[in-house]
C-alpha cells in the first residue's frame, strides 16, 4: 500500500507519539482465534510497549495463553497517519501499580490511579516488536 514503511524498531517519530498521550487499541487473540481489541494507555521502554492492565481480563487471558499481539496508535490530530506495532509479549507482576500511577500521570496530570484497590492484581504487559507498520 502506498504510504505504509515497514520497520523492525520504533523510528523517532513512532517513538514520539507513543510519548505522547494518544491512546491505542491493543489487539489479542481470543481462544477462537477471533481478535478481542481493548483501548489503552501506553509507555514505552526503548523498542518495548507497556500496557498496565489487571489479571483475569480478557486480555491478560488472551495474553497469557496466546502472547501475539498488536497495538495501533495514531494522533487524534491526525487520525489518518498512524503506527502498527506486531510482535509478541511478555507479562509480568506489578504489585505496587508502579507503570499504571505512570500512566495515569502521563493521560490524566494525577499523581497517582486512585481507582485500584490494594488487592487489584495489575501486570505489565510488554510488546516486544517483530514488525513496525507506519502510515502517514
């Protein structure tokens, strides 16, 4: 398709949007095999994505059993240039919530996500990229 480059590491300006506070749908296979998307808050470590989620959701489970996924972000000033980040996860335990209170900073100003309990079961998932589509 015209327009599109494909990359296997984030170029500088993919990087600069994932900064950004855009958010992002987060594609994982359900057991079916269908897709299951969710809207999410990103980071970013080097190439890797970072999601914060909560165990037993959907896409944890998905996650867990299948690790392919996809993420697509693109500006909301410009919805028509946009980023595709394949690859395969890895989810780890995050019992203080420390990436979800980063997050929460980056797309909210709070200081800190006040709507876990102590017991939420948060983990962060990592996308570690295999292929980078960009458009626009």
């Amino acid at each position: 398709m015209a327009g599109h480059e494909s990359f296997t590491s984030l170029p500088e300006a993919t990087a600069a949007l994932i900064d950004a506070p855009e958010f992002a749908t987060l594609a994982t296979v359900e057991p079916d095999g269908h897709p299951q998307l969710s809207v999410v808050w990103l980071d970013r470590d080097g190439d890797d994505i970072l999601v914060s989620t909560v165990r037993g959701r959907r896409k944890t489970d998905n996650l867990l059993r299948d690790p392919r996924a996809t993420v697509l972000v693109y500006p909301a000033s410009g919805p028509y240039s946009y980023v595709e980040i394949r690859g395969t996860v890895t989810v780890t335990d995050d019992p203080g919530g420390s990436l979800i209170h980063t997050l929460a900073r980056k797309y909210t100003g709070a200081e800190r996500w006040e709507q876990d309990t102590p017991d939420t079961p948060r983990v962060i998932v990592r996308l570690t990229p295999s292929k980078v589509v960009v458009k626009g």
